[in-house]
C-alpha cells in the first residue's frame, strides 16, 4: 500500500472544530495543512452528534448551530487550502531524520516537522454488541459497516438499528439478499420518513421482515452465525439468519494515539500551557484531547490553545525565519494571505 | 439534602446527597461513580443509562421522543430504563433508587 509521501508543515489528525480553526492560525502564519480524520466529513462532535443543536458560547456569535459552526470555519479556512483524507484513521506515528512520518489506515503516508492532535475523545467508531460472543462472528458473519455491497448477495441478512444507516442499508441490500429482516427496538425510526415509508411497503408485500425487540444472544459455529436470539415483546424469539449487520451508532475511542508514546492522564494527552507541546518534541496536542491543570472542554478553550500552538510550530517549520506578531485588521502580508489584499 | 441511591454494576448500592435542578447523571457523575455520560448530559450519547425501581419509574415525568430515540442506541434496554441525564433531581424524587445499566 506504499504511497508517495505527503511532505508538508502541518499535519493535523482530527477534523473537529479545533483542528478546523488550527489551519486558520497556521495559515496566518504561512504553514500549510493535511488533515485527517476518521469520519467521512468534517466538523468532529458538532457535526456528528449535534449538527441541528445550538451552540451558545463562542464568542460573538449569540447562537450558533453544530453544523453552522462546522461551515463557518471551513469558509473561514478556504484561503489556506487545506487538504483533507477524510474516512482513515491516523495509526502510526515515527521519528524519521528528525521528522514526523504519519501513516494512515488508508496507507496515506506524511512527513512534516509538526503534528498537532486534535483528535477530541477519539476516533468515531462503530458501537459493536456488547455480547461476549459477538467478537468471534465479527467480520466474517456480523459486521459493522458495509464496504462492499455484493458481498452480501445470496445472504439471508438480519440488518439491526432505528437510524439512517440501518434503514438505508436494509433498503440497498434487500435486492440481493436471499432474504432480509430489521430488528429494532420500538417501532418508530430516527431515519429519513421515505425509507421508513418503502420499509414498511416491503414489509407489507412480505418482502421482508420486520422484528420489534432486542438481540440478547448469537448462535453459530465457527464465527459462522446460525440464529439470532431475540427478546420481543411476546417473548423470547430465535431468528434463523447467516449475517447480522449491526447499526448502533457511534461512539469514541481513543484509539491508535495510545500506542504513540505520548503522555497520557485519563485518556487525554499532556501538554504545557506555553505551547500546548507533547513530551515529544514537534507533536501538539489541541482541543478536548489535550489536558494540563485548569482545563476546559470547551471550543473557545480549543481555538486558543491553537492560535498558541501555531507560535511554537511556525519555530519547528521555519527555524531561520523569524516571526513577527501582525493583526488581521491591519497587515498587508496577511490580507495576501487571507486572499482579501 | 435529598438523597438518591445508586446500585453500581457490582450490586453496591450507594447514598449520594443529590443537589437539586441537577440531572441524577451529574449527581451521580459528580460522586465520582463510574458513569460515562461522553455527551455531558445532551441527549446525545445513551451512555447515562439506568434503570429506575419500578415505583419510582412511574412518578416521573414521561420522557421526551428524544430521549426515546437515544435509548434506541442503548443496549439491555428494560421497560424501566432511562437516561439518566434527561431526569432532573427535584423535592418528589427524594429518595429515588436506580441501578448502572452495563456499560457498552
Ligand atoms: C452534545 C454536545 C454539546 C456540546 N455543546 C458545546 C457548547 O455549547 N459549547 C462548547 O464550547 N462545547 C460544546 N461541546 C463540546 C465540543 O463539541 C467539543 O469541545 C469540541 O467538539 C472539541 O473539538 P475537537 O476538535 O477538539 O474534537 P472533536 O470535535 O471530538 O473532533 C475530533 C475528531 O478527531 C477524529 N479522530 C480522533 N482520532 C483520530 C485518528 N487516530 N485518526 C483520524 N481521526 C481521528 C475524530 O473522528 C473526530 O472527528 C458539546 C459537545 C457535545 C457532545
Ligand atoms: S449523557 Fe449522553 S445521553 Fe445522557
């Protein structure tokens, strides 16, 4: 999977709000970015878990919503071209010739003298049963997330979950398979009101299956499922199956950082308040991640410790040149930089 | 002071003094007992699940569809199950007992 190597000033891993609003300090400043994140999309919790919820406290803005804020920031980063691998995890980190080398689960490959992690609680990851069975059915008959749709032709799928990817993949699989069912807890979704509308048509016409209840047990031999117990409302069911598509959210976790030599304090990465510097040298770490005494899990704590961290950066990117402190409002060689001269 | 009682997932029930206007998963957060609550308390996360003594289940306010939907995304979800974010701690609730639902 060797790819050609990315060389750039910033390597960024986490797309949240923080990570978003780090471009923007760092491009005041000349360095440019990549950014890397998990998801599919940008914008960290705000987009992911509350993109229709109001923000109240970021600064001059009275009220502001997840995404809002999430759109705010890439228009306000545009100038500086930032460039993003969405939907890959950052997973190794190594010392080389006195550089970072960042490595990708896509196999996406960077060299830059600074990485600043804004990685917030983790990586968002798919939430997986919590059966203690359920991990040896993982990947061959129970799965998380779909990669390649025809791999489920012929199955006799039991897809679970109330939301958008659960009805979604129910409706794009029940084609193929040689026969479908939806389990879910009640009988009311959190997804788009036509998919709910054509799986209940399915339903109807005995295309499919519909089950309200709880999975509380897997059957099968060798990671191969047979059944899959169900509690419904009338009792206890075993409903015959080969694959399990699980949809129950996300959640996160911290992932690969772990292993990076880091110092950590309860999950989170210490820093000094100066420069928002790991203990290795080069590597920052910004935003909900981070934590030193008097921490806040806050966005406004977040884009300050950024505009803070990019002072060290610019240092680590630019060891001959020196660096002079410029307002927005008044400096030539920013509105150059801004696009706005 | 109010007081709930919370039974951890070991079986332990403990005596917390409960601020009120708090949510019992701040209260319970606060005494330091093993609650995620990765959310912080908005109805986005189900990791604040508990399940509520049957007759006190039935005094409290019934919950939002929102918090109906959360739930959805929880695991051993029973007919007493709550988020227990979505509870504020009033007069009336002094002495309410929950359980820990198994963390996911
Ligand atoms: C419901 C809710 C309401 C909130 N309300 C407010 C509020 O009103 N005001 C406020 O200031 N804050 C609020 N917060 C908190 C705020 O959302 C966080 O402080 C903020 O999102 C932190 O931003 P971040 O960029 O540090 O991290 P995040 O937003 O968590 O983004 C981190 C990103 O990094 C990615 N990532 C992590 N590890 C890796 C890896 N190894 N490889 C690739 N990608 C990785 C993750 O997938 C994620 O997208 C709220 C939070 C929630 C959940
Ligand atoms: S703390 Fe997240 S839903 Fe209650």
């Amino acid at each position: 999977m060797a790819s050609d190597l990315i060389r750039t000033d910033m390597v960024i891993v986490g797309a949240g709000p923080v990570g978003l609003f780090a471009v923007f300090e760092a491009g005041l400043l000349g360095m440019s970015c990549h950014l890397i994140d998990n998801l599919d999309k940008v914008g960290g919790q705000c987009a992911e878990l509350y993109p229709d919820k109001p923000i109240y406290d970021i600064p001059a803005l009275p009220v502001c919503m997840g995404q809002e804020l999430v759109d705010r920031l890439m228009e306000q980063i545009r100038p500086f071209n930032p460039v993003f691998h969405l939907g890959q995890q950052a997973q190794r980190l190594e010392r080389v010739e006195g550089r970072w080398r960042l490595t990708t689960s896509a196999g996406t490959r960077f060299e830059s003298p600074v990485v600043v992690i804004a990685a917030g609680a983790g990586s968002f990851v798919p939430r997986k049963l919590p059966l203690p069975e359920a991990a040896a059915f993982e990947g061959r008959s129970l799965f998380y997330a779909v990669r390649r749709r025809d791999a489920f032709r012929g199955r006799r799928i039991l897809v679970a979950g109330g939301g958008d990817s659960a009805l979604d993949w129910f409706l794009a699989l029940q084609p193929l398979a040689q026969d479908i069912a939806l389990v879910h807890r009640r009988d009311q979704f959190r997804a788009a009101p036509d998919s709910v509308a054509k799986m209940r048509a399915l339903v109807e016409r005995g295309e499919a299956r519909f089950i309200q209840g709880q999975i509380t047990g897997l059957l099968g031999t060798d990671g191969q499922l047979e059944a899959v117990r169900i509690r419904t409302p009338s009792g206890e069911i075993l409903h015959p199956c080969d694959t399990l598509l699980a949809f129950y959210g996300l959640k996160m976790e911290l992932g690969p950082l772990a292993d990076w030599g880091l110092e950590l304090e309860g999950g989170q990465i210490k820093v000094d308040t100066e420069a928002f510097e790991t203990n290795l040298p080069g590597v920052f770490a910004i935003g909900d991640i981070c934590t030193y005494p008097g921490k806040l899990k806050l966005i406004l704590s977040g884009f300050h410790e950024g505009a803070l961290m990019c002072q060290k950066a610019f240092k680590y990117c630019f060891p001959d040149k020196k660096l002079v402190f410029r307002y927005t409002t008044s400096s030539s060689e920013l509105h150059k930089r801004l696009g706005v001269a | 002071m109010a007081k709930i009682y919370v039974v951890d997932r070991e079986g332990t029930e403990h005596e917390l003094e409960a601020e009120l206007g708090w949510s019992l998963m701040e209260i319970i957060r606060e005494a330091g007992l093993p609650i995620e609550a990765a959310c912080g308390g908005c109805c986005a996360c189900a990791t604040c699940h508990v399940y509520v003594e049957p007759e006190w289940f039935a005094r409290l306010p019934e919950p939002e569809e929102e918090e109906q939907m959360m739930l959805d995304e929880a695991f051993e979800v029973k007919d007493t199950s709550r988020l227990s974010c979505q509870i504020k701690m009033t007069e009336e609730l002094d002495g309410i007992r929950v359980t820990l639902a198994p963390e996911f």
